[in-house]
C-alpha cells in the first residue's frame, strides 16, 4: 500500500473515530456519497486524483468506527491534537514510518445530510519533501438498500 493511500485511509479513520466518540455527530444515517480531490505538490508531477464512491452508513457503523483502522501500524504516529465536536472534528498527527516523517492536519464538518473534510499532509521522502491536500465532501443521497 502506497503512502498516499495510506495516508487517506489513516485520515477517513480519524474521522469516523470523531463520528463514534462525538456526544450526538450531526449526520444522518443512511447512504452517502463521497467525493475526494487530492492534489499533490512534489519534486516530480503527480496527476490530480478525482474519486467518488457511495457507502451506507448505519448507526452500528459509527458505533464500530475504530475497527476501520484495519491493518495500519498506528504504533507509528502520534495524535498531538484532537478535537471532536457534534460538528465536526481537527486532528493533527505525526508518523513516521520507514524513515519518512509525515506531519497530517485534518478538519472535518458535519452538517447533518452533508460533511465536508480537508486533509494536508507534509512530508518528507526519499524523492524530497511532498504536500498532499485531499478535499473531501460528502453528501446523504437517501436511505440504505
């Protein structure tokens, strides 16, 4: 798994963690929509990623968010702030992971039917420093199948 999907699926945990530790998160259950737009900035080119998908979010989802962390190695990062709220949630965490230092900023919204979320990554790699910037929203297109 490359470090950029890392990277994102670390920071979509982060954020269904805030949906299981918020008091009352204003989100609707049902099915979501999901679009991302990564965009990153390097020594070399990287194309500007697009990519929509549609999941059913149920209440047992949110109550379970943790179990999305799934394999990663979370030994390796360090949390230094979190701030969860009924609208939304910041976190800042630093890895390391294979000698490369990745500095990670997060700042979710949720407004009920709709979520908004920005992702920047700093980081330091073999092929020289890289920030990514993930813009994320999400939208509720009606009830679970």
């Amino acid at each position: 798994m490359n470090i950029k999907t890392r990277t994102l699926i670390a920071c979509l945990a982060f954020g269904l963690v805030a949906l299981a530790n918020a008091e009352t998160p204003n989100i609707e259950p049902g099915l979501w929509e999901y679009s991302t737009r990564m965009t990153v900035e390097g020594d070399f080119p990287f194309p500007e990623q697009n990519d929509t998908t549609t999941e059913c979010m149920t209440a047992e989802d949110i109550a379970e968010a943790d179990a999305f962390m799934g394999d990663m190695d979370m030994d390796e990062c360090e949390v230094t702030r979190e701030e969860v709220r009924a609208d939304g949630a910041n976190y800042e965490m630093t890895c390391v992971e294979q000698g490369m230092s990745i500095e990670m900023n997060m700042e979710m919204t949720f407004m009920g039917d709709r979520s908004e979320g920005l992702i920047i990554t700093d980081a330091e790699t073999p092929m020289g420093p890289m920030k990514s910037t993930i813009e994320m929203s999400g939208r509720r297109i009606g009830d679970c199948d």
